[in-house]
C-alpha cells in the first residue's frame, strides 16, 4: 500500500507528504522542532533539520520538545 504517495522505487529520497506534516503541525501547535531524519528534500521545516548525508540523525542528540519523524516502513 503507499498510503497515497507516488512511489518511486529509483529513489532513496522520501519525503513526507503535505497533509501529514500539516496534521502533526496541529497536533503540535504549529512547531515542529527537530527533524532528525530529514533531507534536501523536507518540507517539514522543523527548527532543527539534521539533513542527510551530513548528519546521521540516529547519532545526534535529541534533546527537544517536539521531534517529528516520517515512520515510513518499507516491505
């Protein structure tokens, strides 16, 4: 199932899709502060972005409030 995204096994770049950033902002109180999985790619606009390949989100600190993380499980 995709869950209604598009899906582009060529890329390894996925990105959440609007309606869901846009429901966990509400949840949140519109911020999110960090994103530790992000890439070039997010529109999440997370205070802090720990954007791949530079950083390895599961290595970084995560000290915040309000994290957010795509829970995108592939089969």
């Amino acid at each position: 199932m995709s869950a209604g995204r598009t899906i582009n096994t060529g890329s390894q770049h996925w990105g959440t899709p609007r309606k869901y950033v846009n429901a966990v902002r509400e949840m949140f109180r519109g911020t999110i502060d960090l994103d530790p999985c992000s890439n070039q790619y997010s529109i999440v606009g997370a205070r802090v972005e720990l954007a791949l390949p530079k950083h390895d989100g599961l290595k970084e600190e995560w000290n915040y409030p309000r994290i957010y993380v795509n829970p995108l499980v592939r089969h």
